[in-house]
C-alpha cells in the first residue's frame, strides 16, 4: 500500500500544478477519498487472488482424478477403422457394407462424410461373418 501511496501521490507530489491542487482542502479530502478508495480496491484484489487460488486447486484436484477414472475404460479412439478395415475384418464386399448399413445392421459413427466403427460396434457383425465362413 505504502509502494501505491509513493507512486500516486508522492509522485503527483512533484509536479507543480499538483501542489496547487493538493493544498487546498477540499483536495486534500479528495487525496484521502483516493486513498481510502485505492485501499479497498486492493482488499478486493486479495480476495479475488484467494478465490482464483482455490479455484485453481480444485481444477488441478478434479484432473488429477481423470486418469485414475479413464484407465479402467479402454481407449477405443486409437482402435477406429475406416470402411476398408471393416471390410477387411468382415470379409465383405463394398456393395454388401452399404446393404448392411441401409438395413441399419451396421451403424457407423460420422465424422463428416466418412464412416468410423469401434471394434465393439461390429461384434454382432463379425459373430454372422464367421458363423458364414468368410473370416
């Protein structure tokens, strides 16, 4: 407070118009109006830093608990297939994926135009195609 005090109005201090000004008493209760008015300004700035550091240790609290929750789940992101991998893995033709897909056998997962499975999403899929011999 005492750093704000010297830069506002020890500073101003030094600079002739503001002597004028400063000497006069309604200045002078101008001067402590600021002064008190800065000082609260600076309580307040306390708080808000207290309230961001709380905040801040509870963000780095509840991400610090992700890993732990998603490392029992697998990471299927990493095992998409396209349209070419399915019908690989199926033993299919292109024409006979598009069948199956009309007839809502499959259900692919959109990013824009393309088709993306999960392994899990063709498991019924891979049961018939090796029930039929083709893989």
């Amino acid at each position: 407070m005492e750093v704000l005090f010297n830069a506002v109005v020890m500073e101003s201090l030094h600079n002739a118009n503001c002597v004028k000004w400063l000497v006069s008493a309604t200045s002078m209760s101008n001067c402590m109006f600021m002064l008190n008015l800065m000082n609260r300004i600076c309580d307040l700035l306390e708080v808000i830093s207290s309230l961001l550091q709380a905040i801040l240790k509870y963000i780095t609290e509840e991400m610090n608990k992700i890993p732990t929750a998603s490392a029992d789940m697998p990471n299927e992101l990493d095992h998409m297939l396209d349209i070419a991998h399915v019908l690989d893995k199926l033993g299919i033709s292109e024409s006979k994926y598009y069948r199956l897909v009309r007839e809502g056998k499959l259900r692919p997962r959109k990013l824009g135009k393309r088709h993306y499975y999960y392994l899990s999403d063709l498991h019924e899929q891979l049961e018939e195609s090796r029930r039929k011999g083709r893989i």
